[in-house]
C-alpha cells in the first residue's frame, strides 16, 4: 500500500455528516448578527433620553 491509499482510506473513515446543509451555517450566522445589531441599535440615544435630570440636580456637570 502507498501512502496515498492508505490516507484515502483514512479520509473515507474520517467522514463525518454535517447535522445540516452547509449554507445554512451562514443563514444562522446572519440571522444572529442582524439580532445583535438590532439588539445594540435599540440603545442608541439612551443617555439623551433623559437630559433634564442630571441637569435639575444641584453641582450636576461640575466635575471639578
């Protein structure tokens, strides 16, 4: 037996199926991301949402 028989071999034993369809790994990995980025894109302006009360506070924004 040559080497390279005996690493075919090896591969065919190696094989191991895929629990699904190798497109839909992106699909998750889309699916995921766009939830994140929604996720963070729902806290934008979070610290401009209350902008009176640090304000209405004595030595509020004096950071002496």
């Amino acid at each position: 037996m040559s080497i390279s028989t005996i690493l075919v071999s090896a591969a065919e034993a190696a094989h191991v199926e895929l629990p699904m369809p190798s497109f839909m790994y992106g699909v998750v990995a889309l699916v995921v991301f766009t939830i994140l980025g929604v996720t963070t894109f729902t806290y934008r302006d979070v610290a401009n949402r209350h902008s009176q009360k640090p304000a209405a506070q004595p030595g509020a924004g004096s950071h002496h």
